[in-house]
C-alpha cells in the first residue's frame, strides 16, 4: 500500500514539507555522489510520507483494500455522491474497470502540490510519481519511464525541458497512427455506395491536409461546430453564459437547417428568436417563416450572438472559431486542427442512413485513433505549449475517483444509487455511453468482482450500503457488461 496511514500517528516524529523540500534543494545544488543517493531517498519516500501525515491528520482507519473504514465524515448509510467518492479515499476500494486505486479531490490536490515542488528536477519528479504506481494507469508509468531515461541521460535537467523534448518524438508517432486510421477507413469506404465512398475519400484527404496544416473548403459540419463550442464554453468561469452559448449552438444541430430549400417554419423561427434574443423587428435580423434561404441567414446570426455572448476568458478562442465556421459557410479555403472528434462527426453524418453494422466498422476504426486518455504520445502532445502544473494536475486526473454510471444516463440509465459505481476518471470517459457488454467490455473482467467484494464486506460489517442498492449495483453492472458477479457472501436480512 503507497499511502500507509497509521493510528496515532505521531506528527512530531514527519518533518515538515518545507524542510523536507529545503533538504533536498540543498542536495540538488551540491551534486555529489552521495548526495545523489540521499537526494533519491528523499525523493522515493516523500510523497508517501507527506500524504500520510496529512491523511491521518484527518481520518482513522486502518490503510489498503479491502479493510474496514470509520471516519466521521462518513454517514452511516452511504447516499450521496459526496459520501460515496469519500468512500474511496487512502485507497480503500478500486476502480470499478480497472481495479487501481483512486484519489479522493483532497488526495488529488496533495499528490499535485507534492509533484510540483519536484518539477525542478526531472528524475526525482519520476521517483516521486513512481511511488503512486497502485493508483496509475500503464500509459502514465510509461509517460514516467520516458521522463526517467532522459533524466538519466541529462542530469538536473527540469520536467519542463524533458516534456519539450519528448514531444517532438511524440508528434511524429501521433501523425504515424493518424495517417494510418484515414488511409484503414478510406480503404474500407469501398463497402459503401460510389456517391458515399466519394465522400468518405474526400473526408481523409481533407483531414491530411489539416494533419499537414494545408488550407482547403471544408464542409461546414453543425455537429462539430457544437461539439468545440461546448469545449470552450465549459473553460468559461461565468457558467450561466457557458450554457447560454452551449444551448443556443446546440440548436444549430436541428434537423431543419438541413432543408435544401433554406426554408425555417414558423415554430423554429418563434424558437430562435426565444433562444437567442434576436430582435425580430430589426430588418438585418428578421427572419421570415418558410421563406428560402433563412436557414443560413438564421446560422449567421445564431453565430454573431455567440460572440456576444461570450464576453468573457473565453471571448477570443469562442470568436476565433465563429470566423472559421462563418468561412466555411462562405466556402472560403481554412487551415484547420486535425481532431479525432471532428473527424467522427463528419464521418458519421456521411454515413447517416446506413446500416447499423455497416457504420459499427467505420466506429471502430476511428476507435483505433490515437487520444490523450490512453495514449502517451497523444497525451504529451496534447499539453506540449501548456505549464507543467497543468501537465501535472491533468496526469494525476486520470487517477481521480468519480461516479460513474453504470447504465449510462443518456441511455435512460437512473441517477440513484443503485447505478452509481466509482471508478476513476480515465476508465469513465473511455465508457462514456458505449456500449461495453461482452466482447466490447474492454477493462479488466475481475475488476468488477473485487470491487463489489470489497463493497460487500463492508456492508455486512457495518452496514455502509443498503442490500436492496447493491444488489441493484450488481444487477446493472451484469446487464450492461455481461460479466458475472458473485454476490453469494452478502448477507441478505431475513
């Protein structure tokens, strides 16, 4: 166990983190051989040390999987989405696919600041980060390992030097994986109709040239456009604003503005006008009922009151992509980002209409595109230009408790209790709403069955959870993955 927490805990005995770190500043500066071996020492075991002394500070239980827990801010029978996450802190339970253990926000928050004031020097950094390897996932130990050889290679150098470095090996292996997911789609586009292949072909040509920052007419997509405003607008600190714009963008998506005739009914048009305060008596603004070409008079002025709208930190980045779309509109040749995303929007709206299992092999070769939630070299790409304390925060992320549901919700899945697991942030996104039963469940089997294990025995010890809300965990978790769980042990009340 990486985080031993014992009971009375002797906090005079820990040395306090500023003269832990001054030690080791000192050993940095007088690069000797033995203050290396000391320098490692401290490095190895700091992280461990500082969040246990904060941890039994703060709880009373005894440390590891699998063993009882008893703290105050737990309650008696576990409800809430607060009281649940706690549930999981000094790693009392793992994730629910994966089975590693997960940090609660107050952990997380811990290991970053620890991480951070080790970020001067790239190799006691990995030696402070490899002291979390129970709660890290593979990509992460390797993102270590890589860190480690060329720390070994050039003593004393800073993280930030290091992720420099490794990114440029980085981006070409990305590119590589890229050009090989277009080049597996464009050749499975000979399944389809010529009039789609056409199109499917002209797709991966199109995403080249956004992979070789080339300029061409690309087809506006209202999916896509939604899809990066809402990444935007979540960055935005005036959250009333953020889902003003979100909702007013995800209109765009109606079906209507579809119609070759550019005609909007007069129900839309009562709709825009209520969604984005147009003012409808103002010529330039007005926009008249079944009338052609008012679907695209209607898209331009849905865009200019997002920029309205978006008055805030995120006022550039929100204008930036409004002129982009408004050329693509225009027909206008652009330079646009390559994004894995954006690529499966446009792919499945070409594919609109098609078989299911048909459109289910174009999905997984896109599955197959390099991202930062389980690829390294797409991970260090993704936060090349941004400041090592987001590079931080971000990897210990993936390692961060959340509730997951495990039927999901925009697939009717109810938001109690009963369909809540906790799992950690990395295997979360990667569910999302996919379906993950039987041959498509793509974690670890027995994950599931030490998790309600270790949920079980605590209910029959102390009563943590109801019967009636495990046992409805347990239905879900079968219904949805088709693995089996054996819940003879839990002791049903007569």
């Amino acid at each position: 166990m990486i985080l031993p927490v014992v009971f009375n805990v002797n906090h005079s005995s820990i040395r306090s983190f500023k003269s832990i770190k001054l030690e080791h500043e000192q050993l940095i500066t007088r690069e000797t051989p033995e203050n290396k071996l000391a320098q490692n020492s401290i490095a190895k075991n700091f992280g461990r040390n500082y969040l246990s002394a904060y941890s039994s500070g703060m709880l009373n239980f005894y440390t590891g999987k699998n063993n009882p827990i008893s703290f105050q801010a737990l309650p008696k029978v576990i409800q809430t989405k607060s009281a649940y996450r706690s549930y999981a802190r000094n790693g009392h339970i793992g994730c629910i696919y994966c089975d590693k253990l997960m940090f609660s926000s107050d952990e997380m928050a811990r290991s970053m600041h620890t991480l951070s004031n080790f970020a001067k020097d790239a190799k006691s950094f990995t030696q402070v980060a490899g002291s979390f390897s129970e709660y890290l996932k593979p990509n992460q130990m390797n993102i270590i390992d890589r860190i480690s050889k060329m720390a070994d290679t050039h003593p004393g150098i800073d993280l930030e030097t290091v992720i420099s470095d490794i990114v440029l090996q980085s981006e070409k292996n990305v590119v590589e994986k890229q050009v090989k997911v277009l080049e597996d789609v464009s050749k499975l586009s000979a399944i389809l109709p010529d009039d789609k292949a056409h199109k499917i072909r002209t797709l991966v040509q199109q995403f080249k040239y956004r992979l070789n920052g080339i300029a061409y007419v690309d087809e506006y997509s209202a999916k896509e456009f939604f899809y990066q405003i809402r990444k935007l607008s979540n960055l935005m600190s005036d959250k009333t604003k953020a889902y003003e714009i979100s909702t007013i963008a995800e209109y765009l998506t109606h079906p209507v503005f579809k119609n070759e005739s550019g005609c909007l009914p007069l129900k839309v048009v009562k709709k825009l006008y209520e969604l984005t305060k147009i003012v409808p008596h103002k010529r330039a603004q007005l926009l008249v009922p079944d009338k052609p070409g008012m679907a695209s008079k209607a898209e331009r002025l849905i865009l200019a009151e997002i920029e309205k709208c978006s008055c805030g930190n995120m006022k550039n980045s929100i204008n930036d992509l409004c002129d982009v779309t408004k050329k693509k509109l225009d027909g206008v040749p652009v330079v646009l980002k390559f994004s894995n995303k954006a690529f499966s929007y446009k792919m499945h709206e070409i594919l609109e209409g098609e078989n299911k299992a048909v459109v289910e092999q174009f999905t997984a070769c896109t599955r197959k595109f390099p991202a930062s939630v389980n690829n390294e070299d797409a991970y260090m790409v993704k936060y090349k230009n941004m400041p090592v304390e987001k590079f931080i925060y971000d990897f210990l992320d993936f390692s961060k408790v959340s509730i997951e549901h495990i039927h999901p919700r925009n697939n009717n899945g109810p938001d109690n209790i009963g369909n809540w697991a906790l799992a950690c942030r990395q295997c979360n996104s990667i569910h999302g709403s996919d379906d993950i039963f039987g041959e498509k469940f793509p974690f670890k089997p027995e994950a599931g069955q030490h998790y309600f294990d270790t949920i079980i025995g605590d209910t029959n010890k102390f009563g943590y959870f109801r019967v009636k809300d495990v046992l409805k965990q347990i239905e879900n978790y079968e219904s949805q993955t088709g693995v089996k769980i054996d819940s003879s042990k839990l002791e049903i009340p007569q």
